[in-house]
C-alpha cells in the first residue's frame, strides 16, 4: 500500500475534477487527483467548457 500526504483529495479526473484539482493547487492545496480510468484515455470531454473556463485553464 503507497501513502500520500494532500490536503484535498479529488475523485474523478474529468473536466470537473481536473479543473478542481488545478485550482486548488494554485492555491497552496496539495491535490490527490484520482480517476478509475487510464490515461490517456478515449473519451472526449470539454467540449462544454465556456470561454471563461478555458482561460482559467489556460493560466
């Protein structure tokens, strides 16, 4: 079994967990972010992020 230290824990890496897990580690957080999933994987999302979304992501 690994251990982890973070402040936060964020299950799910989709467009919402993904964007969480950004912004509260630019906040000082430290972030586990975890997803079932692989990746990379073959499901696309974001399609739905609004202009405002993306400049957030993109800072």
């Amino acid at each position: 079994m690994s251990h982890w230290d973070a402040d936060v824990i964020v299950v799910g890496a989709g467009v919402a967990g993904s964007s969480a897990a950004l912004l509260l580690g630019q906040e000082g957080y430290r972030v586990l972010l975890l997803d079932r999933a692989t990746f990379p994987r073959h499901k696309t999302c974001g399609e739905g992020i609004m202009p405002e979304g993306v400049a957030i992501l993109a800072s």
